[in-house]
C-alpha cells in the first residue's frame, strides 16, 4: 500500500521515467544500461529536491503571507468593531486587556497553527518528497557502480 499525501507520489512518476529514460538511452547495449540508468536517476533525484523544495517549503511561504495580510485585516476589522474590549488580562488580573493586543495574540495564534499545516504537506509516505532525492541519488550512484564492475 502507498501512502502520500498531497503531491507526494511525483518520486514515483519521476523514478518510473528516469529508469525508462536510460533504458531508452542505452538502446540494445545491456553493459551500459545501469550508467545510463544510474545518470537519469541522480538527474531525477536533483528535479525531485527542487519541486520538492518549491512545493514544501517555497510556495508555502507565498500562501502564508496572502493568507497573514488578509486575516490581519480581519482581525484590525473585529478591534475597531469592538469584539475584543471586554477580554480579561491574564497578566493584571481585574483589568481588560488591551484589543489590539488580543487580536495581534490571536493572530499569532491561528498563524502558528496554519503556518504548520502548510509546510511539508506533499509527502510520500510520511517523509517530505524532496528527501527521496536522496534515495534516488543513492541508488543511481548503487546502479552506475554495479554497471561498471565486472562479473
């Protein structure tokens, strides 16, 4: 059974490719089809760290600042209405807090819980896709060297 989440299951699509890539590109010659096999998976490996990147850790980056400008006016919106002047201050007991204090509390609160779930949510089996760039590197560099020792 596999597992992904999001956009996670593009290291598999990728690692299909490659593999038909240097198969392709090895023609009939049997001795170089691991070299070439092996050169299309690191090629992949390094395609997958940076969709990886761009989709776990880029992109977020965006959708977070949009979402933070535009609940930030929400929220100005709610002080000046009113909504946060009768909150008690947890620091001087007896006392109101400050609204713009509170809504600016809110508002780290709720960014703290979107921020997590933006980031890292195009996984393959729990793992962050651009970590199996490394898997793939690993195992184009075990497929080149048992292409080029001799049997």
């Amino acid at each position: 059974m596999i597992i992904w989440r999001g956009w996670g299951a593009i290291p598999i699509g990728i690692t299909a490719i490659c593999v038909g890539l240097g198969i392709a590109m090895a023609g009939g010659n049997v001795q170089v089809r691991g070299v070439f096999i092996g050169l299309m998976l690191i090629a992949g490996g390094v395609a997958t760290w940076f969709i990886g990147q761009h989709l776990n850790q880029t992109k977020p980056v965006t959708e977070f600042d949009a979402w933070h400008a535009k609940r930030r006016t929400e929220i100005a919106a709610m002080v000046q209405a009113g909504h946060y002047s009768n909150v008690p201050d947890p620091q001087r007991p007896g006392q109101l807090a400050e609204p713009w204090s509170v809504g600016q509390y809110v508002l780290d609160q709720e960014g703290s819980r979107v921020r997590n779930v933006l980031y890292n949510r195009h996984s393959l089996f729990f793992v962050p896709m651009q970590y199996f760039s490394f898997l793939m590197g690993a195992g184009g560099l075990v497929s080149m060297i048992s292409a080029l020792i001799p049997r």
